[in-house]
C-alpha cells in the first residue's frame, strides 16, 4: 500500500514541475496558469506539492545569491533560515 502512495506522489509531483515549468518558461500564457489553478483545486495534496516547490526554488534562489555575495535584504525577509552543512 505504501507503493501505491510512492506512486501518487510521484505523480502529483511530476505534475507539479510540469504545470511550474510551463508558467515559469510562458509567463503570458493564461491557459497555462487556468490549467495549474484548476489543478491545484482539484486536491490539497496538489496545493502542498506546489507550495513546497515554490519554498524550493526561493531557497535554491537565495543560496545561489548567497554564493555570488548578492544582497538578500528582499529576498531573505520573512523567511525561515536556511538549513546549513
């Protein structure tokens, strides 16, 4: 039975990068984002797996800044430190 949740999961995030890859690579493309809200509706499972990518990419943002000594102020506001090494 766990398998079978490995697999739906594995699913709903397959479906996420898709749906976010699409919006990130056509921004102006409004079926794109009639797609994801209509998707993300469908299950709170896909709300989840979306804002946990969207938590993803803001880290791996901020890390990369924090590697070229970019300023931060903006985007390091409100949000949780990053775990470190």
């Amino acid at each position: 039975m766990e398998d079978e949740s490995d697999d739906v999961m594995d699913l709903i995030w397959d479906r996420t990068l898709e749906l976010f890859i699409r919006i990130h690579d056509y921004p102006d493309n409004p079926e794109h984002f009639d797609s994801l809200i209509h998707w993300l509706n469908e299950n709170p499972a896909h709300l989840r797996a979306f804002n946990e990518l969207g938590q993803i990419w803001m880290a791996t943002g901020i890390a990369l800044a924090r590697e070229i000594g970019q300023p931060l102020s903006e985007l390091e506001r409100d949000q949780p430190p990053l775990m470190m090494h």
